[in-house]
C-alpha cells in the first residue's frame, strides 16, 4: 500500500522523483563499494607473511615452497650451467628449522621435497661452485647429512612425460564433449575413494611458484546441502537433488601480500577444471555454480560450511550420477575467432 502512494506521488511530481531516484542511485553505489570494502579487508588481513602468522602451517609451507621451487626451476634452466641460488637456498634452511623447531612433522612431502630439492642443488654445486659460497656449503651439507636417506619418490629434476598425441587428443577430447552441467541426479551413492582420486589428479594442476593454495570442502549430510545451497544464487529447482556438495576455496595465507590479490581465483580455476575432468572421468557428472555472492552470504557460508575465514570461496560443485532422465543444454558456443586473437 505504501509502495503505491510512493509510486503515484513521483508520477504526480517529478522533481519527488528525481530525488528518488539519485537517492537509489546513490544507495547501490555504497552497496558496492561496501563489497570492494570486504576484499580489501580480507586481502590486507590474510594475504601477508609478514604479520604475525608465520607460524600457522599454511603460511610456513607456503613460504617454504616459494623458495625451494625457486632452486626447482632454477636447476631446469636452458643454457650454460652457472652459479645460482644463494638467497632461496639459504631461507630454505631457514625455514626447514622453523619447521622442525614448530613441530611440524619432518614426514610431509613438502618439507622433504625442500630435503630433496636441496640435495640436488648440491649435487649441481658440485659442478658449478661458487666463488665465496663456504657458509652456503656448511649449511647445506649440514642440513643434509640430517637427512642422509633419499626419498626416491621425490628426486628432483625429473624427466619429461611424453605421450603419443594419436591416443592422447582422441580420449582428451571424448572426455571433453562428454563433460557438461549435470542437473538431475540419482540417487545413486557416490564412493569416497572416488572423490579422493579426483582431488589427487586436481592437485597436479599449475599454481603461482607451487603453492597449490586450493581446498576441497565436502558435504553430504541433506540438511547441510540445502543450507549452503540457499546462500547460492543459481540452483533453484534442481541442487536439491545432489548427493553431494563440493565447495572449492584458495587459502589467502599461501600469498605474500596484495600484490597476488588475484591470484586464487586463477589457481583455484586451474584447480577447479582438472577437478571437474576427473571426476567426469569416472563417470560422476557435475554442475558448477558460481559465488557471486554478497559479503553477507559469504560470511554465512563461511559459518554454516565450517570453511576457515582465510579461505576465498572459488565456486560450489554438485557431484553425483546423471539421473536416466537428465537432459542437458546444447550451450552454443561462441565462434574460434572470437576467441582466438592472433598477433603478429
């Protein structure tokens, strides 16, 4: 009743509705720097190793894995061999003895893929010694006669894979036609181990210096679905019939400061389309539901999913089989050459 008289009053006064108007205008503006506000808050609170939290595990091996992969790639480098690595090497002891003195296991692959790295980087100083490296070579060979058991599984630099292209592209490209947004699902039971091969394989995919800042939250429970789902915009009519509920998120902790502001969101991308492959590949069928979501509704789902607050959700993913009824749409796709920009 009271919206009409609004309504008719600013019909019969346009001086009234204008001023309506800007005042709307100018209500959504706050509403959307309120949103810019939220990231930059998280971004400045959790994207910094340098505040304090050096001791949680994320950011430790965070940093751990900046620096040894710095040495990774820098024994796989084309070219004359040469000197190199002095910094990474020395902060990866460093920081191999914050590990030990934190209490963190010295079995986790990453602190002993920095064990393997380094014994490889040894090896290559061999080869090419630095001029005035003797505190360097101390510390090194210090550090690794700790560690005289090599770790086969973890030998670094390894050999390329290679594939023939005849049996590789004609399965890859099955796979990816037969890929496409499932929304109707049996009732069928999905087997954990399923679930765990999927993320495995998802695991291998590309991040910023090797981070591999992504984690996979997994619910099953009804009750818990259709709470989470309700704080999602896109599943009305058809997420009620998943089984299961994935929801991808990329540790902010992993990143050194705001200058990688963006950076989980195109790791938890790559993460999120091997993960999407995967599962296809055994045949569970998905559907990707977006986060555009409101700082509100992402506290809530960081509440409700039990998702620690350091973590930016990436997406939601239904998982589950295709029901025998399930139809899916053609999705037309745009041209090749609106995609494909070719520079000289």
């Amino acid at each position: 009743m009271l919206k009409k008289f609004i309504r008719e009053k600013m019909q019969e006064n346009r001086s009234l509705k204008s001023i309506y108007n800007g005042s709307r205008a100018f209500y959504h503006r706050a509403r959307k720097l309120s949103f810019f506000a939220y990231d930059v808050t998280h971004t400045f609170k959790h994207m910094s190793w340098t505040g304090g939290n050096q001791t949680q595990y994320s950011v430790i091996s965070s940093e751990l894995l900046f620096q040894f992969h710095k040495l990774e790639k820098g024994l796989c480098m084309p070219g004359e061999k040469r000197f190199f690595g002095y910094d990474p090497a020395i902060a990866t002891i460093d920081l191999l003895q914050s590990w030990y003195e934190m209490g963190y296991s010295v079995n986790d692959p990453i602190y002993c893929g920095a064990i393997e790295t380094l014994r490889a980087y040894r090896m290559r100083l061999s080869q090419t010694p630095p001029k005035k490296g003797e505190i360097l070579l101390r510390r090194l060979d210090q550090q690794l006669a700790a560690h005289a058991k090599i770790k086969i599984e973890l030998e670094t630099p390894q050999n390329i894979i290679t594939i023939n292209p005849d049996d590789a592209l004609p399965a890859y490209e099955k796979l990816v036609l037969a890929r496409r947004s499932v929304r109707e699902f049996s009732d069928q039971s999905i087997d954990p181990l399923l679930i765990e091969r999927a993320i495995s394989l998802a695991q291998l995919s590309p991040s910023a210096c090797n981070r591999q800042p992504c984690r996979v939250h997994l619910y099953s429970a009804k009750d818990k679905i259709e709470r989470l789902l309700s704080l999602q915009n896109g599943n009305r009519g058809f997420g009620h019939t998943a089984p299961m509920l994935l929801i991808i998120t990329s540790d902010a902790n992993t990143f050194f400061d705001a200058s990688e502001r963006n950076q989980p969101y195109v790791d938890g991308g790559l993460f999120s389309m091997n993960l999407l492959y995967a599962l296809q590949a055994q045949g569970l069928s998905t559907c990707c539901l977006n986060w555009c979501a409101e700082p509100a509704q992402d506290k809530a789902a960081h509440r409700d999913g039990e998702i620690p607050q350091a973590e930016r959700i990436i997406m939601y993913l239904l998982v589950g089989y295709a029901a025998n009824t399930a139809r899916v749409p053609r999705s037309a796709r745009r041209a090749l050459e609106n995609t494909l920009i070719t520079h000289s």
